[in-house]
C-alpha cells in the first residue's frame, strides 16, 4: 500500500454492540477527517460476563474481518476486550491495536489529586484486575477502589436513561463507592458515559468522573501522526463510516442515530463466525 493510500485507508474500531459508539462518536469530533469502519457485535454482546478465552477468540474473528476492509489501525472500543484480549491480538497481528484501558487509566492517575480512584465495569473487566494493574505501573502509590455495575448496560441498550429504576440503580451500586474518598471515577464502560449526567450528579461535584473516550481519541491522534498514517484529507466528513454489526442491524441503526452527530443511513449485517 503506497504512503498515501495508506493515511486515506479507514480505522477499524469495535465493540461488543453499540456501546463503542461513544468512542467513534469521540474519534468524529476529534479526528474529523478519519474514516472509520465500525463493527458491533450484536449476536454475542454482552461480553462483560464471558470468560477470557471466548472474549480473545470473538475479538480475533473481528480484527480478521476488519482486515478484510484495509484498515490501517484498529481501536478496542470495548473496555471488556481491552482488558482481557489486547495484550493476546497485539502479539498476533501485524497491525496497530490499541484500547480503551491504557488512555482512561493515565487520564485518571492525572486527575486525581488525592491519590485515589474509582473504577467501574463489567463483571468481566473488574474481575480482570486491568485496570488497577494500569494504573499501579503508572503509580504504584495510587488506592484503586473497582467496582462491577453489570445491570447499567442493559438499562442504556432499553432506552432505559431517564427513568426512575436507572438513579435507583445507581445509587444502588455507587453509595459505597460516593462513601469513600476517591476523587476521580474512570468510566470503564462503554455504555456507562450514557448515564454520565446522573452518575456526575449522583457522586457530586468533588470526583472527576473520566471517560476513556475522549483519551482514546487524543492517544489514536498521536499513533496515527507517529506512524505517519494520519488523514489530512478533509473530504467531507460524514460519508466515510461504514457500519457493520453480527445481528439486529435495525435495531442498531437506530440507537446509533441516537449516538452518532450525524445520520446513520445503513447498518450491514455480517456472519462473524466466518471470520
Ligand atoms: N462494551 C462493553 C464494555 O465496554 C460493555 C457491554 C458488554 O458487556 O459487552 O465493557
């Protein structure tokens, strides 16, 4: 691939469904002028209460496919596959791969000023241990505190976010978290900036609540300038996402709407497991 085939080639970025959204959503407003291919594994989400082996094996089958679409960099959008397969699909592709863990972890050890962080994820992610394994090799002084908040996927895949089970549930799994002294949370959830507002105003004002996208985005911002595959192309913006899911296209499409800062007009449907 020539040199400028290859910075106009798009990123491959995916996760177990829609929450990945956020991240594309973030690498749109950051990156305008990337073109990216999303793929959302639909038929399999949730991952947050898988095993490691199935969650490695769904996450190869994906890069295969996204290879298939000349992507020159791929992002783990997932905090769940991040955590339990990047280090595996990294030794075994000959491709950039980053996730979600590495750029919300720093962006926490570097906002907190007491020295002490909340984590909240999936079963899978917090079981991992990832997260606060990051952040001791950054600063092994840090306390993380981790906590799992599986219900919080489903509530925001139902549409779920204003309604009054929602600021239950959080209560539900945060009061102890809020009765500690962190002062940063990072968001080790895909789903979870959905529910951003009510978790900020839930914890109040004192914890600086990190979401890994925005991180991400800046961190896909310097690899792709390190590796001089950056676009500068700048052909309008809007038209260069594809968006591929493993089941329930409409049902996609349709959240997506919700997500994205621009029309979503198609969702293609693809058999993963040939992958
Ligand atoms: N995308 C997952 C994550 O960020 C949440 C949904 C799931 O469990 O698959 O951890």
């Amino acid at each position: 691939m020539s040199t400028q085939s290859r910075k106009m080639a798009p990123v491959g970025v995916f996760d177990s469904g829609v929450g990945g959204l956020t991240v594309a959503r973030e690498i749109s407003r950051q990156l305008p002028d990337e073109n990216i291919v999303y793929f959302g594994d639909t038929a399999r989400v949730p991952y947050g209460s898988k095993s490691r082996n199935t969650i490695i094996r769904f996450s190869e089958q994906i890069i295969r496919f996204l290879k298939t679409k000349q992507v020159k960099a791929i992002v783990i959008a997932c905090n769940t596959a991040s955590a339990l397969a990047l280090d595996a699909v990294r030794d075994e592709f000959d491709i950039p791969i980053m996730g979600v863990v590495v750029p919300g972890a720093r962006a926490a050890v570097e906002a907190t000023r007491n020295r002490k962080v909340g984590v909240v994820g999936t079963d899978a992610t917090v079981q991992s241990g990832m997260y606060t394994r990051v952040i001791h090799g950054m600063d092994p002084d840090i306390t993380v505190i981790e906590k799992a908040c599986p219900l919080f996927v489903p509530l925001v895949e139902e549409g779920f976010k204003e309604h009054k089970v929602t600021q239950e549930i959080i209560e539900y799994y945060l009061e102890s978290m809020r009765n500690t002294d962190i002062d940063a949370m990072i968001l080790g959830c895909t789903h979870y900036p959905l529910l951003r507002s009510k978790i900020r105003a839930y914890m109040g004002e004192k914890i600086q609540i990190v979401n890994p996208a925005y991180e991400t985005a800046m961190d896909l911002k310097k690899l792709l300038s390190e590796k001089d595959m950056a676009n500068e192309g700048g052909e309008g913006r809007h038209s260069r996402y594809s968006f591929y899911v493993s089941d329930a296209a409409e049902k996609f499409r349709r959240f997506a709407n919700t997500v994205m800062p621009f029309d979503v007009p198609t969702t293609n449907v693809v058999n993963i497991e040939e992958y």
